[in-house]
C-alpha cells in the first residue's frame, strides 16, 4: 500500500498477516492499553516480550505498529494478574521514592535553618562596631 501526499495516510510497510486487506480492527499499544486498563509501557514489553509470537500487527510508517485487538485481548486476559502485580510494584515503589525525597528534603530544610541558627548567633555575640568619632 503506498500513499498519496495529498491524502497523508500512512504507507503500509509490512502487513504478514494480510490485517490491513481484510479490515481487522487494529490499534496502537497505547489505545490497546486503555482498553484494556494497563499502562502502555507494560503492555508494550509484553507485545515486544512473550506475545511476540501470538499477536498479528501491521508496521505503518509514519505512526508505528498497530496491533489486532482480538489478538491482543484474548492474548493478555490469562496475565492480567502479572500485569496488576506489577502495576501495584510499581506504586509502591514510586510511594518509596516520593517518602525518601520528602524526607531529604525535610533534612536539607533543616540542616539549612541550623547553619542560619548558628550564623544569627555568632553574629550577635560579636560587639556592635562602631566607627570611632574624632
């Protein structure tokens, strides 16, 4: 399939399953992963993982590779489990990384207002210098 610059549809660069000829429902791994509830990275390292094999796709140029739907559906239904495992990791582990940075903050604050603490001290036990008068 080429295109026409007139038109601006997306030239077909590799269609191995013939998806494009018979009008197959296809979308890209982002669209697949809002309908199926996941995040397009995970859903994404499976296409290119373990579901290689068992998903038809279309590469289009430009707008890169659009999936089947029912391939992909049918695929990630048995490891929807491992996908909402490794969601809930990946919040837990980003709650970590906020907690540790709120708390170098907090002791940044700190170490910072103890340095001005000190400053202001030594500041007031020095006597007042005053310019001397003739």
């Amino acid at each position: 399939m080429t295109t026409s610059v007139l038109t601006g549809e997306p030239q077909v660069l590799a269609d191995p399953h013939g998806l494009v000829a018979t009008g197959e429902p296809l979308a890209t791994c982002p669209e697949l992963a809002r309908m199926i509830g996941c995040s397009a990275r995970a859903l994404h390292s499976l296409l290119r993982g373990p579901l290689k094999e068992t998903v038809r796709h279309v590469r289009y140029r430009p707008g890169g590779t659009r999936y089947h739907v029912r391939d992909v559906t049918t695929s990630v239904e048995p490891l929807k489990q491992e996908i909402e495992e490794r969601r809930r990791r990946a919040e837990e582990l980003e709650a970590t990384d906020r907690a540790a940075k709120k708390a170098r903050l907090a002791a940044a604050e700190a170490a910072q207002a103890a340095r001005k603490a000190k400053q202001d001290r030594r500041s007031s036990r020095r006597p007042s210098q005053k310019p001397a008068s003739k």
